[in-house]
C-alpha cells in the first residue's frame, strides 16, 4: 500500500528469506514503484544507515524477538527525522503465545521461536526517554480482524476467547 501510494520504502530484516519473500510480492508491480522500494538484510539494533533518513519507521511482530528493544528504539529514533513516526504493531502480552512456533523449511520440523512477553508500559518508559511521545494504542483481539485464523487445534484457544487481546497497535511521534 505505501508503494503505490507513492512513497518510497526501505525494508530490514535479518533473514534472507523474509526479503526474498517481500521481494516476491513485488514482482507484480510496475516496475517504477519497485524502484521505490529496498530491502536491506541486517539487525534492527545496529541498522547500517544513516541519521534522520525516515519520515516514518513501521515495527511490524519485531518487538517479542527482540531481547534488547532499548538498542532497537535508540536506532529507530537515530534514523527517524525530527517529528518522524514510529508505529508498532505487535504481539499483545496477554496473548498466551503458546504456539510460537516456525517451520523449519529443510527438515519441515517445528521450531520454538524466543517471544519475550512485556506489556506496552515497559516499552513507554524506554521511549518517552529516548524523546518519544505516545500517540495512540489499540488492542486487538482476532474478533476485531477482517482475517480470520483456520479452524485447527492450535487456534481452538485463541477462538474460545476471540475477544482476548492478541495484537496491539501503537503510534509514537519523535518530539525532541
């Protein structure tokens, strides 16, 4: 959607297969909005960019992987420009996060992922010092989504309590 509303676009990630993914789903676009569009592999903690760069930093089901989101935001505040937006969208940590779980794409196995639970107030105080202010904040639950999860075992627990939170979405400007 960013793209073909014309904006240009920078994705990271640390995993070479989630950009050659994000890069898939480009290939149907015109070729003058994929030029609007990279993907860069690296550590969200340690981003090899430059200062005040973005308007605006998305932080999509990044922040439960991440055990020191302190470095994580010091990056994104470095990069946004004056008054820049951060939002984040991200596991609720009152989901149960039970099924966790990635498949491993050589052996088909099922891999534990490292989710670390923190609820939204822990992550305020990490921003408002680095000069964050918070802006809005939703919770999610699977009733409020358009998306609905297949019926299988591993969501009998999750659709039970559809109206538990599950996700959140948080904006934050830059103010200093």
């Amino acid at each position: 959607d960013l793209i073909r509303r014309g904006n240009e676009v920078c994705g990271v990630d640390c995993a070479s297969r989630m950009i050659a993914q994000f890069r898939g789903k480009l290939s149907g676009l015109p070729a003058a909005s994929r030029k609007r569009m990279e993907f860069l592999r690296g550590d969200a903690e340690n981003l090899l960019l430059g200062r005040r760069l973005f308007d605006a930093c998305l932080i999509v089901r990044t922040l439960s992987h991440i055990k020191n989101t302190g470095k994580l935001f010091a990056e994104v505040y470095r990069v946004l420009r004056p008054k820049g937006v951060m939002v984040i969208a991200d596991l609720h940590h009152k989901h149960s996060y039970k099924y966790t779980v990635l498949k491993d794409p050589h052996s088909e196995r099922r891999v534990p992922v490292i989710t670390y639970k923190r609820d939204l107030r822990d992550y305020g105080k990490i921003l408002k010092k680095l000069g964050f202010k918070r802006e809005s904040y939703k919770k999610l639950a699977y009733s409020d989504l358009r998306w609905q999860p297949r019926r299988g075992d591993e969501f009998k627990s999750i659709m039970a309590n559809s109206d538990k939170p599950i996700f959140f979405v948080a904006k934050f400007s830059k103010v200093k």
